[in-house]
C-alpha cells in the first residue's frame, strides 16, 4: 500500500488572472505550480514526512553531498486535461520504475514505486487548476527528483535524502518541434560509457551534456547526437531525447538499450509501430550506415523521441569527418515525414483522450 502524501494547502496561492497569464504562454520549465510533493530518507528513520506543502526552498547546508558528488536523479512526466476537463497521467508506473533503477545506480534510497504515483497524481489534484486546457500541445509537466542533502564531505552515499515532484505548465518543449530540428554528431564528446551512468536519468548526465551542447549551437544545429564512447560510431541519443529511423521497407530501428536511457515515449512508440505498418527493431545503427542509408533511401524518416519533446522531427545532420573535414545531409526533402506525424498524432491522441487508450497506459488523477 503507498503512502499517504498529507495535504497542506498554500496560504498565498497564484490569484486566478495571474495563473491564466502564464497557461496563455507556459513556455517550459519557466512557471512553477503553487505546491510540491515532499518526503524525506533518512538511514536510521527510512521515508518520513510525505506531504503535498507549498513550493518552498530548500535550505541546504554548504556541504550538502549533491553540492559536491552530484549524488542526484530526477524524472520527466506529465498530466494531460481531456475535453471532459478530467485529467490523466500516462504511464507513472514506468517513470516510477525508472526511477528505482536510477536510485540503485546511483546508491540513493528506493522510493516505492506506488509512492512515487501517489506523490506525482496527490500533486497534480492539488494543483488541478494548473493543468493547461487541451490545446495545442499544452500539458502540465512534472518533475520528480532526488537527491543527497546530508551535510557530509565523505565520498559515500548520503544518510539524509530529499524527494520532491514539481509541477510545471508547459508547451512545447521545442519552437520547431513539429517541423522538424537539426542534429550535431559530436566527435569530441561522448554521453556514457559501458558500466556507467548512462542508462540512469541523474543530472550528472546532463551538466555533461551542456558543453557539447553549445558546440551543436556553434554549428547552427538544435541538439547533439552522440556516438557510442567505444569509437564504433554507433548512435546513441541525443541528449533529452532517444532517437528513431524509418526504413523504406517498413521497419522502426532504434538503438538497443545498454548506454542510453530507456525512454517512456521510445517504449511507446515501439509498442504502437505494429498499428502503424512497421516492425520495431532494436539494434545498433551506426553513423556510416545512417548517412549511407540517409542518401541512398533506405531510411526514409528520422525523429526522436522523450517526454518533453513529443515525437520531434529530425531534419538533418550535421558532424565532422574523419581529417577534419564536414559533412551535411538532409533527411529525406528535409521536412517532417508522413509516418513520424501519424506517430506524433497518435501518442498526443491516446494521452489528451482523442483515440483509444487500448494498452492501459492511462491513470486518472
Ligand atoms: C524529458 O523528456 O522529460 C526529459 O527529461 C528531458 C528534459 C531533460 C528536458
């Protein structure tokens, strides 16, 4: 049985103008909602304190062991209002499955996985009147997250650890996103290596990400594409998001797990290719093969996959050679291919409730 996450309701909550100003225009990830879900681990007492409070600071001692070792993990979901005005998540139980392996990997205490549902759907009821209406490509994205807080300089796991979900109104997570965006094939950096933390969805990851990130914009590009850290050239992901191809002769290859992260929406897509015509393939793709494959029209559509970011068309690419020189290639005419909008239209209608939810994957808040 989960947790209960008691309730204790904001005495300055966001007036009702205020809050339709920021559902007119979310952006993402720059408003928050009024409350956030809470507990806290200690290694004497375990999980204590679950509540949904006010969204407050923390006060974190300067020695706080994530300030220091990065001891930290987070997750990436959202709830969706259907015309009704009901409102659903999709999947939690995935993201809360995921969020143990992280835990494991990086040696953080597990958090239940029905206590992980309990605190992001406790959250969502609160703050209902937060979750955007149903359209466009709005949603009310939440971020589940963990991390170390014991005031300790010791290189170990931490004895103290806060939990926390956020909640954030958000639009799409990119301007481009439905016309498709650009990828740098970095070859300075990689993402994870075998036996690392790749697989885990920590923000380690990320702050590794940033530098190659701005090398990607330094080339004109939206996001980067890494290859695998062996030097095999296989595609890995890109950086917020997994990455999928289209094969002329129907098949949806994507690469195996292992280094990469296990996305919700690559789990999706994989399970919905068969509706669609295409046999889902996992396996390695490497960038030879995609340019090969890219020019002579055996991968006819190229896109990536995550939560924030939907089905995001890719467009092309972009790296550097072998002795210094470039290259470029465009995918297909360079707009977004006719199977990736069916995926993108088909995912987005399942979670606003505009097809049939015939997998399960639905959990009413
Ligand atoms: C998500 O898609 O939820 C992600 O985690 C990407 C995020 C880092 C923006």
């Amino acid at each position: 049985m989960s947790a209960e996450f008691a309730v204790v309701r904001s005495g300055r909550p966001a007036g009702a103008e205020e809050r339709a100003a920021i559902l007119a225009a979310p952006g993402f990830g720059q408003h928050f909602t009024d409350h956030m879900a809470a507990a806290t681990w200690t290694a004497e007492g375990g999980w204590e304190g679950h509540k949904v409070g006010p969204l407050e600071p923390y006060q974190l001692h300067p020695s706080a062991a994530v300030l220091h070792y990065a001891q930290e993990i987070f997750e990436g979901l959202k709830a969706y209002r259907h015309d009704d005005g009901s409102v659903w998540l999709f999947r939690p139980e995935v993201n809360a499955r995921r969020f143990a392996r992280s835990a494991r990997r990086l040696a953080l205490p597990v958090l239940p996985e029905d206590d992980f549902v309990t605190s992001v759907a406790t959250l969502v009821e609160v703050d209902e009147p937060w979750v955007p209406a149903p359209e466009g490509e709005e949603s009310l994205y939440l971020r589940p997250f963990m991390f170390a807080s014991e005031a300790f300089l010791g290189v170990r796991p931490a004895s103290r650890v806060e939990y926390a979900v956020i909640a954030s109104p958000a639009g799409p997570y990119f301007e481009s996103g439905v016309t498709g965006v650009t990828l740098w094939v970095t070859s300075t950096y990689t993402r994870a290596a075998e036996g690392g933390t790749g697989a885990a969805k920590c923000g380690g990851n990320y702050a590794g990400s940033l530098a190659a990130q701005r090398e990607a914009a330094e080339h004109g590009c939206d996001q980067v594409l890494y290859l695998d850290s062996a030097g095999k050239g296989n595609l890995e992901e890109s950086g917020t998001m997994n990455l999928l191809l289209i094969t002329s002769d129907g098949r949806l290859v994507t690469p195996e797990l292992g280094t990469i992260l296990e996305g919700v929406t690559r789990d999706t897509l994989l399970a919905l290719a068969g509706e669609h015509g295409l046999t889902p393939v996992e396996r390695s793709v490497s960038i030879g093969e995609l340019r090969a494959g890219v020019t002579d029209g055996t991968f006819v559509e190229v896109f990536a996959a995550g939560t924030a970011a939907v089905v995001t068309p890719i467009t092309g690419f972009k790296g550097e050679g072998g002795g210094g020189e470039g290259y470029e290639f465009t995918v297909g005419d360079g707009s977004p291919g006719r199977k990736t909008v069916e995926l993108r239209e088909h995912v987005l209608d399942i979670q606003y409730g505009r097809a049939q939810d015939t997998h399960g994957w639905l959990h009413r808040v």
